[in-house]
C-alpha cells in the first residue's frame, strides 16, 4: 500500500509541474524568470497533509517518543548535575572565598547555557527527525530519520542562534523608530505596532520553510538554509500565512473542542458525582489532550513539508526516482 501511495505522490506532483509549466508559457507567452517561481495550493497542501498524518502517523508517533525519551535523559543528567553542584556548593559555602564564590557562580551560569542550547538542540533534532518522515517527496526509513534528526538539530539550533541576532537587530532599529514616531502621539505607536506586527509575521512566512529545508534538502550550513528557505518562500508570504492561519485555527478547534465536551460532562453532574468523576476525568483529559498533541505535533511538521514539496526544485525524475 505505501508503494502505490508513493506511486501516486510522483503522479500528482508530475502532473502538478506540467500544468504549472503550461500555464505559464500561456500566460507569459515564454519563459522568464517568474518561472522559477512556484504558487502554493492551499487545497492540496492540507489534502496532503491529511493524507501524511493517515498514513505515517505511527512512525512519527515513535519519532515523538524516541527524542521524548532523549529529552527526558537529558534533563534527569542535567537535574542531577545541578543538585549535586548545588549540593557540594552548600557544604563548602562556609569556607570559599568571594573568588570561589565568583567562581561558581560563573559555572552555574555556564551550565545554564549549555543546559538551554542542550535542550533546544535535542527539541529541533526530534523536529528535524520528524519533517524527514513526513516530506511527501521521499519516504526514508525510521532508524535513518533518527540519523539526520540528529544532524539537522545541529543546524537548526545555529540556525536559531542566527535568527535571534537578525531580531534583536530589528528590535533596536524598530526602538529607535519608535522613539521618532513619539512625537506623532497615539498615532506614532499604533503606526509602529502595525508595522511590527506586519514584519514579525512577514519574517515568519519567508522563514517558515527552514525545517524542511535542513531536514529534506539536507541544508547543513545554517546561513546556507536560512538564505533557501527566504528564497523558496518568495511570492508566497501571503498564501503561507494563509496556511499556517488555517492549521492554527484547525489546532484551537482541536484542543478546545475536547476541553468544551468534558467540561459540559463534569458541569452537567451533581456535586458528588462530580467529585467521584473528578478523578476519572482528569485521566480522560490527559489521555484525550495527548493524543491530540500528537496529531497536533504530526500535522504541523506535515504541513510545513506539504508546502516545501509544492515549492521544491526537485524535478519531476528525482520525484519518479523517490516515489516509483
């Protein structure tokens, strides 16, 4: 069944480059430039998605769990090396000096550092994992998944440091903005919070394709994918928007529904049959509201790579070559 799914992923991408190829020479009348530039389907991108999370649910249910479990080592090493710091830094306390002191507190601070860079690089490798099983341009299998989560983690957690410099920048240009448009009064900060607004959600359209880019493409350098990501996402911003409005709206109906259904439950009883179903209705809770954070979780990687397919300068043969 996965192969004729495959099979009919290479179709439907085939046929999707020959109309898109048609369409422009009738419109255009030849080729130029705007050739290289793709539309998104929105229809087809939430077809597709739907279809990935059908189908590779599981798998990516395990992908989830594995780095889970990598996570959850991570922090019990991490809670104990803290504890034990802390612990022998009591015990001594009373006989360190104010360097030793300075000392300390110097590796607590370094510690911290490398706890929180640890964390982000196992959270961006079980993302990293994730997209790679849930591109619809290639279908590898789950041991080598793991393998370029791990090194797409790597980059993305780089590529995340990049970022944070990029808007920390725009946050001291958008500051001196602001202390302009003051003399404008009210006017001034609304003008700036439209234009903040506008420009977080632009930056977050033109770099919303750098997950797949470092996990499908296999984009190691950090600037590499970051300049890709920005490139492929040209002349979509809106209709990427489009896309991640629609899933975020799709996400709130997801939790909130369930949430809406068991309170209407436990509301709707007597005060002792609250009580005695209070406890049974926690259980259902966390199990309804972790099953919908995996499906949250496997439609959100599904979709971000559904967009990157349509965009993707993977030619009809390489698709052939994956999916035949």
């Amino acid at each position: 069944m996965w192969r004729a799914r495959r099979a009919d992923y290479s179709a439907k991408f085939q046929l999707a480059e020959i109309i898109q190829y048609v369409e422009t020479v009738r419109v255009s009348g030849g080729l130029n430039l705007q050739d290289n530039i793709r539309q998104i389907d929105i229809g087809e991108v939430f077809a597709t998605t739907v279809q990935t999370v059908r189908e590779r649910f599981w798998p990516l249910a395990g992908l989830w769990a594995v780095f889970f479990g990598v996570q959850m080592i991570f922090f019990m090493f991490a809670f104990f090396g803290l504890g034990g710091a802390a612990y022998a830094a009591g015990l001594t306390g009373a006989d360190m000096d104010p360097a030793a002191m300075l000392g300390f507190g110097a590796g607590m601070f370094v510690f911290m550092i490398v706890f929180y860079f640890g964390y982000l690089f196992v959270l961006f490798a079980q993302q990293s994992a994730m997209a790679t099983l849930a591109s619809p341009i290639e279908w590898p299998d789950f041991a080598n998944a793991v393998q370029r989560g791990f090194k797409g983690g790597l980059t993305l957690t780089a590529a995340s440091v990049l970022l944070f410099v990029l808007f920390m920048i725009a946050a001291f240009v958008l500051m001196f903005a602001g202390l302009i448009l003051q003399a404008a009064g009210d006017f001034g900060a609304l003008l700036l919070s439209i234009i903040t607004t506008i420009g977080g959600v632009y930056l977050m359209c033109r770099f919303a394709l750098l997950l797949p880019v470092v996990a499908v493409d296999r984009v190691y350098n950090p600037i590499t994918a970051l300049i890709q990501s920005w490139a492929m996402s040209a002349g979509n911003v809106l209709r990427i928007f489009l896309v991640l409005l629609v899933f975020g709206i799709a996400a709130l109906i997801m939790f909130g529904v369930p949430l809406m259904l068991v309170g209407l439950v436990v509301s709707g009883g007597a005060p002792s049959t609250f009580v005695q179903a209070s406890g049974l209705m926690a259980w259902i809770m966390v199990i309804i509201f972790f099953a919908a954070y995996l499906v949250f979780a496997a439609g959100a990687v599904s979709t971000i790579c559904a967009v990157h397919a349509q965009l993707s300068q993977r030619n009809a043969e390489h698709l052939a070559d994956t999916f035949g």
